[in-house]
C-alpha cells in the first residue's frame, strides 16, 4: 500500500500494477476470516491485486520472470520480496531447533529445552491454543511486536534467577499492528493471539490517528533514553488509553 501510494503521489497510478504473492491463504491468517477479508478489502481499494496461496519457488532475473509452486509464472518489472526465512546456523548447531527449524520455548517464559537459555523473536516456534479450524493448528506470527514482550518477559527472568529473587513475569500473547495504508492513513490491529477458543484480534477502522501512532511508536523506539524518549512514551501510553487500547512500551 505505500508502494501504491508512492505512485499516487507521483502521478502514475494508472500507468503501474501492482500484484501481491503470498502463499498464505489470506493476510494475517492467524487473526482470523474477517480481519483478513479485511486487510485484503484495504489493499484491492488501492488497486493491488492480492494472489493468495502463492509460494514463490524461483527468481530468474535475466528475465524478470517469477515461478510459484504451483506451477503459475509472472512477468515483474520491480520485485520487493522478502527472502526466505530460517534460524542462524549458530542456533541450529547449538541443538535448539526441532523439526519446525525454529526453536521450541515454553509459550508464557521463553525458556528452551536446554538449561538456562531463552529464546525469543522470530527464532521461536509457539503453537498457540486457538483455532479458527479444529484441524489447523496455529503458531504465533512472527512479528517485533511480539519479539519486544518477550524480551522484557526474558529480561526480568533473568534478573530474578540472578538476584535469587521469584519471578511473575509472562509473555500473554497480547500482540497489536499499525497497517500503513499510504496517504498518511493507517488502520491498527490488536488482541490476544493466546485467546481461545481462537485468536481474538479486533481491526480498527482505517484513519489517521493510527499512522500519528505508528510515527510517534518509531519516534519512541528509536529515542535513547532520556527525556524525549519518556515524553513520547507516555504520549503514546495516554493515546493508547484512550482509544482503550493495551499498548505495553
Ligand atoms: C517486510 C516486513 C515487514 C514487517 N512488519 C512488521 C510490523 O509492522 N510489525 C511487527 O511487529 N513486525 C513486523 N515484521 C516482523 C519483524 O521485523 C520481526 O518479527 C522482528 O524483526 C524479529 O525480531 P528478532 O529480534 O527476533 O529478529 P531479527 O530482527 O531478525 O534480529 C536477529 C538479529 O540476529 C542477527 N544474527 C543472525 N545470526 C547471527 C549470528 N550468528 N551472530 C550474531 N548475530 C546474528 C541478525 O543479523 C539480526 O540482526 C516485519 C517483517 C518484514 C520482513
């Protein structure tokens, strides 16, 4: 969608097409089939084709051509594509990964199976207890929003195991995202992707007080500490508050 809008803005919306790939079967298929029909209604109202269940098996940039395994190809003038995803050798090495190639953990403190080692972020594999099909298990995205919970879960355990000192702190599978959907509007998702007896996350009708979030979040994110830093934390705490939204910083 800022792709989109980067040739809106440009004047050039009639003369570029933009197609999205994904071999998922729908956008955030862990949040569930409303927020995906959702999601995937915001990017055909800019005039993106959305291809779902499309996973790409092989670039050939001589020709610019794409081939899913499915067998479909596609011409393509400019790829953005995000390549393929794995655990670091290092962690496949050290014994933490299983069959999945991701690291095990126990869902609420991030611990491996192996003593006194943490995993978190996207190296992690958490099955989560909902379902929107009984015969579909889910996992938890893998998304830096969830990747910051559980480093400030993991830190605190870490602390307490130092200073010998009990330990409440879990990671509760509370999760939310700003949509940039370009022109300055965002829409925001957020809920429990631990809920059952599925997900339970709620999109918020598209406008600008999302995108001013998603702005000020990054602002806060990349402060260091100090003053500014608190100022806008708090801002977006207040914000948050407000539109009766948990957002943790
Ligand atoms: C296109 C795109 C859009 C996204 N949008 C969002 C979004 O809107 N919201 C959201 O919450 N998430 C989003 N994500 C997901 C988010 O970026 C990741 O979930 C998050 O960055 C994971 O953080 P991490 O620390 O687990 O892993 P990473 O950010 O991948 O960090 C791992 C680090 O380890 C380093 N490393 C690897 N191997 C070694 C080694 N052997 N030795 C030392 N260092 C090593 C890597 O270089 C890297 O810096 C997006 C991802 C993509 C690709």
């Amino acid at each position: 969608m800022l792709i989109a809008d980067y040739f809106r803005r440009r004047g050039l919306s009639g003369k570029v097409k933009i197609h999205l790939f994904t071999p998922e079967p729908q956008p955030m298929p862990v949040a569930g089939p409303q927020l995906g029909a959702a999601v995937r209604a915001m990017h055909e109202s800019r005039g993106i084709e959305f291809h779902p269940l499309h996973k790409l098996a092989a670039v050939e940039p001589g020709v610019r051509e794409l081939t899913f395994d499915n067998g479909q190809r596609f011409n393509y003038d400019l790829l953005v594509a995000v390549p393929p995803h794995r655990a670091p050798k290092a962690v496949v090495e050290a014994g933490l990964t299983n069959q999945t190639g991701w690291v095990p953990v126990d869902a609420h403190t991030l611990a491996t199976n192996q003593n006194a080692a943490y995993a978190i972020g996207d190296v992690t594999a958490i099955p989560i207890p909902g379902r929107w099909k009984p015969d579909v298990p889910l996992m938890l995205p893998k998304a830096g929003v969830f990747a910051h919970a559980q480093a400030e879960v993991v830190a605190q355990r870490i602390v307490a195991e130092i200073t010998g000192r009990p330990c409440q702190a879990m990671f509760c599978g509370d999760g939310y995202c700003m949509l940039e959907a370009g022109e300055d509007l965002a829409g925001f998702a957020f809920g429990n992707f631990f809920a059952e007896p599925a997900p339970n996350v709620q999109l918020r009708q598209i406008g600008k007080a999302w995108h001013v979030g998603k702005v000020l979040f990054e602002k806060w994110w990349l402060a260091p500490a100090g003053v500014r830093r608190s100022l806008i934390g708090w801002a977006v705490r207040t914000v948050g508050r407000l539109y009766g939204i948990p957002i943790t910083l």
